[in-house]
C-alpha cells in the first residue's frame, strides 16, 4: 500500500533571503541549458553532423534557405528526423515532468506519477491490439498513436467512474481504483500478445512499453505541444491552489479552496496530456516520478515555481536521454524507459542522500 497523504509544502518554503534571486537564477539557467542541449542533440547520432552544418541545415529549413546539392542527405537526417525528435523529447520531458507535479498533488501521494491512474495500461491495450489485429489500419502510421490515445482516455474514463463515489473523489479511492484497473489493462494486454500468432508482436509491444520516440515526424509535435503548453499554463495558474489542496482537504475548504472539484480538474487534465503524451512516445516512466522531487529540492515545495522548474528539467533529462538511446548502441536505439532508469536513478539517490530531502522542500 503507498503511503497517502506525503506530498505538503513546506511553511515558508517560498521565503527568506535571496531565494528568489536564487530561484530566478535556476530558471534562467535552465532555459539556456534547454536551448543550448537542443541544438547540440541534433549533433548526435548514428550519422555524425558537426555543429556547424547542423545550424545551418536548421537556418536553411526554418526560413526556407537553399543547400548544396551534395548536402541533401546530412540536411534531411537534420531537419526531417533529428530536429522533430530532439523537440519531441523536450516537449514529452516537460509535459510528463508537469503532470506528475498535478498528479502527486492531486492523489497526495509521493510516490504517485501520470501512470498511476492506469492511463499507460489502457494506452497499451489499444497499441497491443493494433500491432496483432491491425486495428485503424485505414490511419496508416497514426494507426498505434490513435489507439494509444483512445485507450488511455477510456482508461481514464473507467478509472474516474470506478473511483467515484456519494463521498466524492478521494485520493485514496483514485490510487487503488487505479492500481487495480491498471493490473486488468495489464493482463488484457499480455492476453491479446499471449493470443498473437506473430512471433514479432510481443517485442513490438514491449518495446512500445518501455517508450520510444523513434516515430516523432513534424506532424506529431502540434497537438502534443499545444495539450502541454495548454497544460502547463492551466497548473501554473492553479499553482495556489494546488499548495492549499497539498494541506488537506479540511484544510482547503476552509480556506475556500473546493478540493473534489480542483481534484476533477486535475483529472481530466492529466488524463488529456498523459494520453496525449502516451501516443506520441509509448509509456516512459520515472520522469513524472522522480522530476517533481528534483524540482522540489531546488526550489522548495511552492508549485508557482515547482511548475516552472520541473518541466525545463524534464525537459533537458529528456532531450539527453534521446540522445543516449540513440548513440549508445547504433545503429540500433535502446528503449527509453531503459534508459531513464539507468540515468535518473543513481543521480537521483545521490541527490537524495546530499539534500536530505523530505518530500515537502525541507
């Protein structure tokens, strides 16, 4: 049983001297680390380009510039493969990193992230039923996107109408409702791969499981960016109210804060973006686990700026560990979720151990 009740902001964590030129510095600091790691990832890969050509072959395609016939090739693994992936993972980063904020909040658990409501479990029956049945074959390669997608909102759907009750919405009723659906999804999952005739499908599914952002096209950057720009602005502007629900629902509703409905709020955003997130780039785990506590030890347990930090870290670990899976092991590419595990992890309990965090910005 996780324990409930674990995720509350530190009194006075906003406060004192020099922690906001402090905090104003981390946020600065972050946004030129993003902007100099996405140029540089693009450098990466399979294919060698130096820095140089890779700026200008991305000069060339933002404004329409013309490029030397013998550069064609380096110029497409740039702007049509390299530029939408780097972007994409920057954007999956940060929007992971942000809901996972919501989500701890939402069910007051630390040990919560955006799968915990059983989105990636329903996400993964729908992909797991078109890579063996072929399902929305007619969608081409959106086909696996659009399932992803429809079974994480069904999943959600589930999820909110099992976990709702004449009590209202309560975390602890949304943790086990979603546990436990998860564990069905789970095993519907391994029964249409068990079912499968394709010796493939298995391996295909999992690979899907573990994330991979080796489909991103320019196509797929619009939606998933607009469902996190849109997400994140919505919890920067809940940032206050997130802090008091963080106390306690006594506590919010005396200080005027409605707790079950900020909390369907939360729910329908966080199921929107996760299942958004999901299909674009399978069921990467621990960023929305592990970043939100990042961002806590830097900048204390205020979500105004827990908000802010959190995703343009997600963000940078992202866009780096695209580059790891891509480079380590080419020219094939390793799992993301593999990844993330072998990097975040260490860092993180070394972070841990030197901070003295108490998962509350203390």
């Amino acid at each position: 049983m996780l324990p409930v009740d674990t995720v509350r902001p530190a009194p006075g964590a906003e406060t004192g001297p020099g922690r906001g030129d402090r905090q104003a510095l981390i946020v600065a600091g972050l946004s030129v680390v993003l902007m100099v790691s996405v140029l540089l990832a693009m450098g990466f890969g399979a294919i060698r380009v130096p820095y140089g050509d890779s700026l200008r072959y991305l000069w060339a395609g933002l404004t329409g510039g013309v490029i030397d016939g013998s550069e064609v090739t380096a110029y497409s693994v740039i702007w049509d493969v390299r530029a939408p992936r780097v972007l994409l993972a920057a954007v999956v980063g940060a929007g992971l990193s942000g809901v996972g904020v919501a989500v701890q909040v939402m069910v007051r658990n630390a040990l919560a992230d955006p799968f915990v409501l059983g989105v990636s479990s329903g996400a993964s029956v729908g992909a797991s039923a078109v890579v063996v049945f072929g399902l929305f074959a007619g969608l081409g390669i959106y086909a696996l996107s659009f399932a992803a997608f429809l079974g994480a909102l069904i999943a959600s759907v589930l999820v909110y109408a099992a976990a709702r009750s004449g009590a209202g919405l309560s975390p602890l009723r949304l943790v086990l409702t979603g546990v436990a659906m998860a564990y069905g999804f789970q095993a519907a999952m391994s029964l249409v791969v068990f079912l499968s005739p394709q010796g493939e499908a298995a391996r295909t599914v999992l690979f899907w499981l573990l994330g991979s952002l080796g489909s991103a096209t320019w196509a797929s950057l619009p939606l998933a960016t607009i469902s996190v720009g849109a997400g994140s602005v919505l919890l920067w502007r809940w940032s206050r109210q997130l802090d008091v629900l963080a106390l306690g629902d006594e506590t919010a509703a005396s200080l005027g804060t409605p707790a079950e409905t900020l909390r369907r709020k939360l729910f329908a955003l966080t199921a929107v973006v996760t299942g958004v997130l999901v299909a674009v780039s399978g069921a990467i785990g621990f960023v929305g686990l592990v970043l939100p506590h990042l961002a806590r030890m830097l900048v204390g347990a205020g979500h105004r700026r827990v908000l802010v930090v959190a995703p343009l870290a997600g963000a940078v670990f992202m866009v780096w560990v695209d580059v790891a899976c891509r480079t380590v092991v080419a020219p094939q590419e390793l799992p993301i979720g593999v990844v993330t595990a072998l990097i975040g992890v260490p860092v993180f309990v070394v972070l841990l151990q030197r901070r003295g965090y108490l998962f509350g910005g203390r």
